[in-house]
C-alpha cells in the first residue's frame, strides 16, 4: 500500500483541494465492477471523508481501489497531535478560495453522498442537521445530530460538530444549531409540499 506524502496529505485534508478531488462521484463511476463492489461492501463504515481520501490517493498515484485505502485516510485524521491541528484544522487560506462547481455536479455530488431532497425527509424539532442550498433547493443528510439540548449523543445520534466535518461538500453546506433554524427548514418543507 502506498505511504502517504506530506503534499498529498494537504490535497487530502483539504489544504490544497481542486474541483476534481470534490466531485468524487466522478471517480466512482470510473471504477471497475469489482471495485465498486468492493467499495460499496465498505462505504457504510466509513464517511465521505474517507472516500474522497481514498480516491485523491487512487488518482496521485495511480493504482487500483483497495477499501485498505479509506483506513489509511482515517488514520490521518485520527492524529491526536497538535501539530496536525496547527497544520490541518486552524489553517485557513483566504488567498485560495472554493472552487466553483456547477449546481448539476453539486446535486449528483450530494446525492452520491446520501443527501436527500428536504420534502423527502421527516424532520423533527429538538435535533440538529446538515444541509446544503443548490439553486434554492435543500437537500439535507438524513440522520438527526445531538448539539446539546436535550438529547444525547448516541450512534444513533451523533455529535453534530464530528459529522460536519465528515459530510457535505467544503463550502457549500450550512448545519443547523438549534430550533429556530430547524423552524426555517420546516417552513422551506412545507413550501415545496404545496
């Protein structure tokens, strides 16, 4: 298995990141019958992090998909130093910015993640929820997050703030954090079911 370069650990932590390594749906329509098997046997263990992270890797150095990919991506972000906090969680570059991406290739991006439109969705007050906005559309990932309140956090109903960074597309998702944010998806739900 390859070892992974301080450059393409950047790529992969979103440091230095290009329309290509965001669409990932791209690469997995590119895989061969095995390889999507293989993929999809593993997928649900793993986030969308992952998948990206195994793709950038596949693509850098031109080898075939290994679901051993996604554990050497997660190992990356399990470090537990500041150094890697320093380097991939507080580095915030204005002076390369989110690259733009078509509202089609957006959808299909957030659909292969396992974002659904909002009307096809029950959503519940007292939970917290990742969504994005594509051309006035939500689309929102279908699992309830715990931000404090009065629930707690389960894997049934993870901790918002570690699902963020593991789903949606940087830069173009939004979460909610309490009610009144809840409130305004409801209302934009019940617009479209009229």
């Amino acid at each position: 298995m390859a070892t992974i370069t301080r450059d393409l650990a950047d790529i992969i932590c979103g440091i230095n990141i290009t329309k290509s390594e965001i669409l990932s749906h791209r690469r997995y329509s590119r895989l061969s019958k095995e390889e999507k098997l293989d993929f999809d046997k593993y997928k649900d263990k793993y986030s969308y992090r992952e998948w990206r992270g195994a793709f950038i890797i596949m693509k850098y150095y031109n080898i075939p998909f290994h679901h051993r990919m996604f554990r050497q991506v997660q190992k990356l972000y399990n470090i537990p130093s500041l150094e890697f906090m320093e380097r991939y969680r507080t580095n915030v570059t204005q002076d390369k910015p989110i690259p733009y991406i078509k509202p089609k290739y957006l959808i299909k991006e957030l659909e292969f993640q396992g974002f659904v439109p909002l009307q096809d969705y029950k959503l519940k007050y007292g939970y917290n929820y990742i969504y994005s906005v594509v051309e006035g559309k939500f689309y929102i990932f279908p699992k309830r997050l715990v931000y404090g309140g009065k629930h707690k956090v389960s894997d049934r109903h993870p901790y918002l703030l570690k699902e963020c960074s593991k789903w949606g597309i940087p830069g173009y998702g939004s979460y909610t954090q309490d009610d009144t944010q809840v409130k305004i998806l409801f209302i934009n739900q019940k617009s479209y079911r009229h």
